[in-house]
C-alpha cells in the first residue's frame, strides 16, 4: 500500500508544531517552573515523537523499503531517537531544565532537515543489503545518545559557571554533593517561599552529571556494535572489513574519544566540568563523522552526501 507524499509531509509538520509546543511550555517552565508545565512539555514531545514515527513509516511505505539510505532520512532517525531517549530520562529523573535545549535542538534539525533532498529514490546497489536495517540504525540511536548527552553537559555546564557558589564549584568527585549545595538545598525545604525562584538553578546539583554518563554508557556500545557490524558489511560488499576510509576513520577516533570520558568518569578523579568538557569534545568529534563526510563527499560512504 502506497500513501500520498502529503501525508509524510503532514506528520511531519505535525511533529515540528508540536516541538515548538513543547518548547513554550519549557521555556514557560523556565520563567515560573510550575509542574503542570513541564509535564504540558513532556506530553507534546511524545506527540511529537510519534508523529515523526509515523512520518518515517508513510515514506517507507512510498519507498517500499525501510527508508534510511541518505541525510535527510537519517536525521529523521536521529531525532526520533533523540526524543525517545528524552521522554525516558525525563520520567526517570523528573528533569526540570534539559526539555528547552533538546527542544531547541530538534527544532534546529528538523528546520534542517527540510533544506535537505526529500525525494525518494531507488537504492544504490551499495545500500540493497538487509545490513541496512541493522548497521546505521545502531549508529544513529548511538549518535542520538551522545546528542543527549552534550546537550546535558552544556546544561551542567551552564549551572556549573552562573549558578553555582565558587567555594562550591566542581569539588569532589562525579556525583557527590558539595556541602555547599547541600547546605543550600536544607536552607530551600526550610523556605517553600523560595522554591519557584530557586528551582531553575537547583536540580539535583550533580543530576546532569549522571545523565550525560548514561547516555554515553548507553551509546559507547552501541556505536562499537555499529562499527563491527559495519564491517561485515564491508566485508560482503567490497570483499574487506576495513578500508580507513574518512567515515570510519572518524567514526573509531569518535569511539575512542567517549572512551577517554568513561575512562575519566569511571576513575573518578576528575572533576563533573571537566568531564563535561569531555563530552563536549566527543560530540564536535561526532558532528565530524557525520556531518563532514557526507558534506565532503569523499569515500565509499559518499552515497550519504548532502545535496
């Protein structure tokens, strides 16, 4: 059964209405934090997020193949696993700051995204494998992960250098209080009155910390899946596992690069900034491996190109 294009296109816009939805309640959140706020924002971003499934269901439908074999599709998945990975972590942290900037991201991407070829084309010969649907949709639940994960870095980061007291500032180890904060948060259950007005810059202290390390713990090996079985993949078409072409040249030093954080944060010597800082660094590596090739051109992954 083949659906119209429009009905692609009108999840699809559905999806980006309901984001920017989401993003007026979070930033309403932001101005005068209120519960039903925030749970207004949640809510429009698992509308959201099924309305981009449903996009991505009606253009494999159209395709007659799982649609996932250029940029504007893969994007597509990316954002839907961004959003999935968001509505969990919310619900599990009961988080009151990260829904504005992954708001704003998906935003961004999907804006993006509209500027990218929509057209549907048949597969490239490189692409007509059942590895298709099994390798890139790893790696980009992966890359996914990792988006989350410096949008919480940036977030800690932020708190870290306007919010926090300096006698308090990234002391300790990963995941401890400073006495600071926990003095203040004792002084703040003593003054209900100053809860609205504290709560923006008081989420748990460290709480941004720990989810930048899950979702780096959750995309490490999934990418490390996907680079393996990228190359059984490579292996059945071109007759060899690895090629150093540019794509997996960067995707292993991006590997390596969240490996130095989980190796920093599991030692626990190192400060929640720094390994903040790491993460950051991780995710240019990131935009690097799947930006910049494509934008390039160049090696055997060139069938991704943009444009």
């Amino acid at each position: 059964m083949v659906f119209h294009q429009d009905w692609e296109q009108n999840w699809y816009y559905t999806a980006l209405t309901l984001t920017a939805v989401a993003l007026v309640f979070y930033l309403l959140h932001a101005i005068k934090p209120k519960t039903a706020f925030r749970e207004a924002g949640w809510g429009s971003m698992v509308l959201s997020v099924l309305c981009l499934v449903g996009s991505m269901v009606v253009r494999s439908q159209n395709a007659q193949y799982f649609a996932l074999s250029n940029m504007y599709e893969s994007l597509l998945s990316v954002c839907i696993g961004l959003q999935l990975s968001f509505v969990v972590l919310d619900r599990w942290f009961k988080l009151r700051t990260l829904g504005l900037p992954v708001a704003i991201m998906l935003i961004g991407s999907l804006l993006y995204n509209l500027s990218l070829p929509t057209d549907i084309h048949p597969l490239q010969p490189a692409l007509q494998s059942y590895w298709r649907s099994i390798h890139v949709p790893i790696i980009l639940l992966s890359y996914a992960l990792f988006t989350l994960a410096f949008l919480s870095s940036l977030v800690f980061l932020v708190k870290d250098t306007f919010f926090t007291p300096k006698s308090s500032k990234s002391s300790g180890n990963a995941g401890q209080l400073s006495p600071a904060l926990a003095g203040m948060n004792a002084y703040l259950d003593e003054n209900q009155s100053m809860n609205l007005e504290m709560d923006l810059i008081q989420d748990k202290a460290n709480v941004y910390d720990e989810i930048t390390y899950r979702c780096v713990a959750f995309g490490f090996p999934l990418l490390t899946l996907g680079i393996i079985l990228g190359g059984m993949w490579a292996n059945e078409a071109w007759g060899n596992y690895w090629s150093w072409d540019p794509k997996e040249s960067m995707s292993l030093v991006t590997l390596l690069g969240y490996g130095v954080y989980l190796h920093m944060r599991i030692n626990g010597e190192h400060s929640p900034r720094a390994l903040a800082l790491v993460s950051v660094s991780g995710f240019l590596l990131m935009l690097v491996t799947y930006f910049g090739v494509n934008l390039m051109g160049l090696g055997l992954h060139s069938y991704g190109k943009i444009g």
